[in-house]
C-alpha cells in the first residue's frame, strides 16, 4: 500500500495533536492534522479533548511542595513511623 505524504493516520493524527499543543509541531505537521480534522470524526474529538485538558490544566493553578520542603516533611514522617513501631 503507498502512504501518502498528505493524509495521515489517526494514530500519527494523534501524534501529531500533542505535539501541537505544547508547540511542538512543525507546519506541515499542523497541515497534515487540519487536514486530517475535517474528515475524521475520531481525530476531532481526541483534539477537541486534548485542548479542553490543556485548559483545565492550565486553571488549576496547581502548587507544588519545594524539595526542601519535601524533604523536611519525609523526614518528620520517618521520625514519627520510627516511634510507632517502637512503642
């Protein structure tokens, strides 16, 4: 079977979607996955979920321990299990 340079597969679709959300994708790229979005029912959803996880990602504003934190707080955790099984 020849491949064509101009359609894709969905899973190369997919590929290719995630790349472009983190600006990954070249230009073709995005061609070939425009391309690819007007006839296929399955690539569209997988990117119109992909960008709408991007977005919440994005919202939750997640906040993070520091390592120093971290460490200071698994240090204390140790401590305290250390006593438990001592007593």
């Amino acid at each position: 079977m020849k491949k064509s340079f101009l359609f894709i597969s969905c899973d190369e679709a997919q590929h290719i979607c995630d790349k472009a959300q983190y600006g990954e994708a070249s230009g073709w790229e995005r061609f070939k996955l425009n391309v690819r979005l007007i006839y296929c029912g399955i690539t569209k959803n997988y990117s119109k979920k992909n960008q709408k996880l991007t977005e919440n990602l994005e919202k939750a504003d997640v906040k993070c321990l520091k390592t120093e934190e971290r460490n200071k707080l698994e240090k204390h955790f140790n401590e305290e299990l250390a006593k438990q099984n001592q007593g």
